[in-house]
C-alpha cells in the first residue's frame, strides 16, 4: 500500500519519492491519518476503505475549489485514490501551533473574503459529498429556504428516523424551516460546511487554515453557525469576519435552524445526547 502512494505521490509532483518512516497522527473522527516521510519530504496521508474513494475525491475538489479562491489557506491536496484494500487522500503537511489574537482576526477576515467569492447563481454543488461519514445531498437548487429544508434537515431527519430517532413531524419540521429562511436571500457563497474548532488550526508562522471540508454553495451563515456550537471561536475571529462582511439581521435566530444539520447528523452518527439537542432545536423552531 505505502509503495503505491508514494509512487502516486511521485507522478504528480515530479520528484521522486520513498517512504522512509510513517507515524500515526489525528485523521479525524472517522479516518486514519498518518505523516509519512521520505528525506526532506513530508506528507499527510487519510486512509479509509476502499469503498471511500468518492469522498476522497469530493475532499479533493473543495480543497481545490476553496485554494483557487486565494483568499483562506487549506492543504493542498496531492492525490487520491486507492491501494490495496484502502482508499487515501495525501496532500501537503502542515505544522500547526496555538493562535493568538492576530491569527484568529486573520481567520475572520480571509474566511469572509472566501465566502465573497461567488460565481454561481443556485445553491449545492457540483457533486454530492459527505458530512462525517453521511451523505451530504447537494443537487442544486435556486431558492436557499427549500435547498436547505430539503437537502439538509428533511433529509437527515429522514435518516433519523431510520435510526429510531423519536422527533416531530417529518412535514412540521421541514415546513418550518422552509417558512423561516423563506424571509432571506443570500447570495450563494462557497462555504466549509463543516467548520468546528478541529477543522481550523494555525501554522507555526500564525497563518489560519481550515481542512476537512463538506465543501458547497450554500447561505455563508452556515460556516458562522457551526464555528458556534462546539464552544466557539475566538472573540477575534468574529469581529474581524463582522468588519469585513456584517452578519445580517436575524441571525441569531438562523443559527438554531443552520445548527440543527450538525446536530441531527451528529444523532445519526453517535446516537446519544444529541437526540435531545435535536429535540431542543426543533421544539424552538416551531414555536
């Protein structure tokens, strides 16, 4: 297998390379990650089963999507593919330290300058993807409140329910959403999609990068959402991304319903506690 990648790894880039040593390193809640090294080269390296490779690839064209936007840093991606019995992804390796204030205002500031970046008129994406291991559906849509009704929260309560997950009305939930978000018109913005603190670092020389992405077109609300509700940001992220491009009014209540995705997501991965949470959001949102 790591005979294979490095050979991949050597065709694209031109340069010869070996693996001389390998080690474990964080590849996320649902895939090997590795450095591998050869000489002065260095790489990271996700492995999963074979049977992946499609969510490899999809990684692959947001990385690239978000890297030809030239605003915000994320790991170039190398080449993917399979080995053996293994799908993998190889891109650039980073080294990451702690932030500090101006790296977490430089995060704000180019995060909002990606999401400016637009080019197309409708909301989804070129592909499907994933979100953790979920399917994420992305077929395009032109009106934002019935893409994410649908394709978001319809769709992972329809899994939920699946799951055994106890929660309202398929139709009242969905409805709600639509009528909720029917309000706004964003304009369509190339979004993470699945930005949480451990999808966001910084480099030991203090430039921000996010990876991991569940990349698409969607309300550039739903990366703000998400940096909130596993403890959020740095204040300094928030204020620098607000004197580059303000959230607009009615947020606040938006974040509940752009959360509601994750959290759902989260039932049907884990199970547990999120049930309830999902349970909360929903009942707030029907009021």
């Amino acid at each position: 297998m790591w005979k294979q990648i490095a050979l991949d790894i050597s065709q694209v880039t031109g340069e010869t390379f070996e693996i001389d040593n390998y080690r474990s390193v964080s590849g996320g809640s649902i895939n090997q990650g590795y450095q591998v090294t050869g000489g002065e080269l260095k790489y990271f390296v996700k492995l999963n089963e074979a049977s992946k490779v499609e969510m490899f690839a999809a990684e692959a064209l947001g990385l690239k999507q978000m890297l030809a936007t030239r605003t915000i840093r994320v790991p170039k991606p190398i080449c993917w593919g399979t080995a053996d019995r293994y799908s993998y992804i190889a891109m650039e390796w980073l080294e990451f330290s702690g932030g500090n204030t101006p790296s977490w205002s430089e995060m704000g500031s180019k995060l909002a300058a990606m999401h400016k970046f637009g080019g197309v008129s409708q909301f989804g994406w070129e592909r499907n993807n994933t979100i953790g291991s979920t399917p994420q559906i992305n077929t395009w849509m032109s009106n934002w409140a019935d893409f994410f009704a649908e394709h978001r929260i319809g769709y992972q309560l329809k899994l939920a329910a699946r799951r055994g997950g106890s929660f309202p009305d398929y139709t009242d939930v969905v409805e709600a959403v639509r009528e909720n978000l029917a309000s706004i018109d964003p304009q369509p913005s190339l979004v993470h999609g699945d930005l949480w603190s451990g999808n966001a670092a910084v480099t030991t020389s203090g430039e921000p990068v996010i990876l991991d992405p569940a990349t698409y077109y969607g309300d550039r609300e739903v990366d703000i959402a998400m940096t909130e509700l596993f403890g959020g940001f740095p204040a300094a992220f928030y204020r620098s991304y607000n004197q580059v491009w303000q959230l607009d009014e009615g947020y606040q209540q938006r974040k509940t319903i752009y959360n509601l995705y994750h959290v759902l997501n989260h039932f049907n991965l884990f199970g547990g506690g999120y049930g309830s949470q999902a349970s909360r959001a929903i009942a707030q949102i029907l009021r």
